[in-house]
C-alpha cells in the first residue's frame, strides 16, 4: 500500500523584497549570536525530506549537497519555477547563512555551517520508480546525514515507514516530523508524527502559545517557532513569510544539528534527552504536567541544550523505541556482532545449532529403542534473546524552571498576504489528495521568551 504524503504547507506568498534581519524573530528569541560561539552546525548534513532545493539561492550556495530527486530524477538541488518553494524554504530555516556584506543580508539559519542533503520527493508520496517514504528515509540515512527533517505529513499503513526509521535509529540518525497543521487534538493512528523513534513537533507563535493551527497528541514531543516565520524562496532575492508546523520542524531539525556538532559522541536518543531537558514553557503554563499534549515537554531553547550541563543519559532518551526489532540489528553498537532476528550472535546462534543436533540425535536413539514414545519439542523456541533495545518509555523529565518575562520585539513590517492562499492538509481524508481550506492570518504579538542570556 502507497504511502501519503504531503508538503506541510502554511501560508507562503512569494515577497520580491529583502526582508530584514530583524524580521527573523525566532533568531532573537533563540539568541542566535550567543548560539553561533557555541556551534554553528558544521560537519553535521541534515537531509531536507521536500520538493527540491535550490543550491544556487545566495543565502544557501555551497551548502547544499547534489542530493537526489526521486520525482523526476536527477540532482535535489535543482528546480524549476516554484517546484523548490517549500525544500528551499526549511534548508534555509536550517541552515541558511544569508549574503551581502558581513552576512547580514537575507535569511540566517540557525546552523549556518550545516550541510543539506536534498531528497526531493513527490507531493503525494506517488513516485513513478516505485520508491515511497521508507525508501527515502533509507537513503538519507546512506548518504551520511545525522539528521533527518520531514516537514511533511503522511500516514504509514503497512508499517514500513516504522521499519525505516528504525534503520535510521540503528545508524544513529535523528529523524525529525511535523505534527500537522489541522488543529487535530489527537493525532491520527497512522500519521507519520506517531511513528516510534522520532521527535514530533508543534508550532508556537511569538508569545510561546501554541498555534491555533498545530495538531497536538500524546506522541508530540517538543514545539519551536512556526508562525510569521521568513524564509527563501527559490528564486535569488525572494523570501517568504509562512505559519506552520513545518518550520518548527525545521528549527528542531536546526538545534539537532547544532548539537551533533558539538557532541558528536552522543546517540539521536542522548540529543533528543538535551532538547527535552532544556526545554522551556511561556508564562502561565509553567505548571503544565508534562509531558503535555500542546507543547510535549516544551519549547526548544537551543543555547540552553549547548550549555546546559545535561547528563547523557539512556542510549534511547526520550523516544519510544518500537516493542521489537523492525530490521536485522535494531539498536546494535557498530563494533558488535551482527545482530540477527532472534536477537544473538551468529556464534551463540552456532552453539544452539550445534545442540539442536545433538538433542536430535539422542531423540532419534531414544525413537528407535521406544517405538511408541514421542519426540520432544526442541528446547527454548521462539523468543530465545530479544530486541538489541528494551522497551523504552520517556523517563521521569524534570519540569523545567519558568521561562523568563517575554521580551517586546517589535512585529515584523507589513507584509503582502495573497488573498484566499489555500493551506494543503497533511492527513488526506478521502483519496490520496489532501483537502484544501482557506488559510487565516494570524494577528501579531509580543515575542515569546527568548533564551537567558550566556551565565544565567
């Protein structure tokens, strides 16, 4: 059965102006400076599951790999008209380094040094060579990135995509899903943000309130910024504004980057424990049991998960490892013996092979000299081992200390919004077309908290 899926798009009118730096307000809340004399990302490829990417755009060029594109064929990071506006827009929410003199000009990523690897993939999960989500998964992961962010929604029917991000896992990858942007209260049993292993996001707007828009669900795990959110656009010197829960994707997928960088002995499950850790919540809702199901465990505070002393914890973290092995050698260190589906070696599967004989030989002379006796079952039977790793729920996270008063930010200057742009869902009710509804603007408001200060 196909798999689904879907841009999650907000709203993104095309602006034929250079935005300000300012008007990138999360940059701010996150202290993006004080962030860039820690880690700026470099070393670490994010793979961008989308539509294209364009590398020749001035705020991306030489950060974006060929990549691959599994709709047409040929580079990732390559498009034509607007084919590009939604991957180009998340690899510079990622890892965007702006242009003109001292980089001040266009759109700044929170990991600026990143790579992105492009896997541009069809709309509607539909591709021509027959590949689907699981296979685009397998192929990021192949291609060397530690990161995967999937700005997108899908369902998974047959479980491959599980399987897939189990592969990831295995490899020690971190794979990133937007929660959706339907105002969804409990996600959909097969939503691609329910699969196990990896961190599903929501999006909050300036104030730290969650947006009206985000699916929320006790599989979400973190929220990050995704409303009034500037991004490129593919051609050179447009940018973007945008809400939804893709560009908080893009920003955890950013905070992952940044700490791969700097602690690259850690596993995906040991990053996902220093965003949980970290995270923070807006005045009011200090008291949230968590974790809860509109904001998970918080709002990433990615300085705060770069500085904070954070022991590594589990190998797992936070994230919900599947009850059993997807693929051979779920979950086995790279320098131990190839798993197998029983869960041991191939040297203890030798011995047990070996006493199987015996115990058989011995049925066999116990046969002969009691014709009416009946043969044993062989000892142990399925089940002998077990999983590389055990079940593992999220442990007893801390509540965090209260997020500090907002700061007043100005709110970015107007914007031209295209009347009546349709927002794409990512969870199709009927057919493999996702239902389309007006998109509404969201009004402004003050900035939400941004991160302490270096010290504090």
């Amino acid at each position: 059965m196909a798999v689904v899926v879907a841009l999650l798009f907000g709203s993104a009118p095309v602006a034929f102006a250079d935005w300000y730096r300012q008007e990138q307000w999360p940059l701010k809340s996150f202290d993006a400076d004080a962030i860039r004399k820690v880690s700026t990302g470099r070393g670490v490829t994010v793979a961008v599951l989308d539509d294209p990417v364009n590398g020749n755009h001035p705020d991306l060029k030489g950060n974006v790999l060929p990549g691959k594109n599994f709709e047409v064929g040929g580079r990732g990071d390559r498009m034509a008209g607007n084919a590009g506006d939604h991957g180009t827009a998340m690899a510079s929410l990622i890892a965007g380094h702006g242009h003109g003199v001292g980089h001040a000009d266009g759109v700044m990523g929170l990991a600026p040094d990143a790579k992105i690897l492009p896997v541009a993939i069809p709309e509607y999960g539909l591709s021509e060579d027959g590949s689907s989500l699981s296979s685009w998964i397998r192929y990021a992961v192949d291609q060397g990135a530690s990161v995967i962010n999937m700005s997108i929604g899908g369902s998974d029917p047959d479980g491959s995509v599980g399987r897939a991000v189990a592969y990831a896992l295995e490899k020690d990858v971190v794979v990133v899903a937007g929660s959706g942007n339907d105002g969804k209260t409990k996600l959909d049993d097969q939503a691609l943000a329910t699969t196990p292993g990896l961190i599903a996001v929501g999006a909050v707007s300036k104030d730290g309130k969650v947006w009206a828009k985000s699916n929320s669900g006790a599989e979400l795990m973190l929220t990050a910024p995704g409303v009034d959110i500037v991004s490129a656009s593919p051609k050179a010197g447009t940018y973007r504004e945008a809400d939804g829960t893709s560009d908080s994707t893009a920003y955890v997928s950013a905070a992952a980057a940044l700490l791969r960088s700097k602690f690259p002995h850690l596993t995906a499950g040991q990053i996902a424990n220093r965003l949980v850790k970290t995270a923070g919540l807006p005045p009011g809702e200090e008291n949230l049991r968590l974790p809860d199901p509109h904001y998970g465990y918080g709002i990433i505070r990615p300085y705060s998960a770069l500085t904070k002393d954070v022991p590594a914890g589990s190998k797992s973290g936070p994230l919900k490892m599947p009850k059993a092995d997807p693929a051979p050698g779920f979950g086995t260190p790279p320098n131990s013996p190839e798993r197998n589906g029983s869960g041991l070696s191939p040297l203890v599967i030798i011995a047990i092979a070996v006493g199987g004989l015996v115990v058989v030989a011995v049925i066999a002379i116990v046969a002969v000299r009691q014709k009416n006796s009946r043969n044993r079952p062989f000892p142990g039977g399925p089940g002998v081992g077990g999983p590389g790793f055990p079940l593992q729920q999220p442990g007893p996270y801390p509540q965090p200390a209260p997020y500090p008063q907002p700061s007043p930010y100005p709110h970015p200057g107007p914007y031209q919004q295209q009347p009546g742009a349709p927002q794409q869902g990512p969870y199709p009710q009927h057919g493999p077309y996702p239902q389309q509804v007006p998109y509404q603007q969201q009004p402004g408001a003050p900035v939400f908290p941004p991160t302490p200060p270096p010290g504090q």
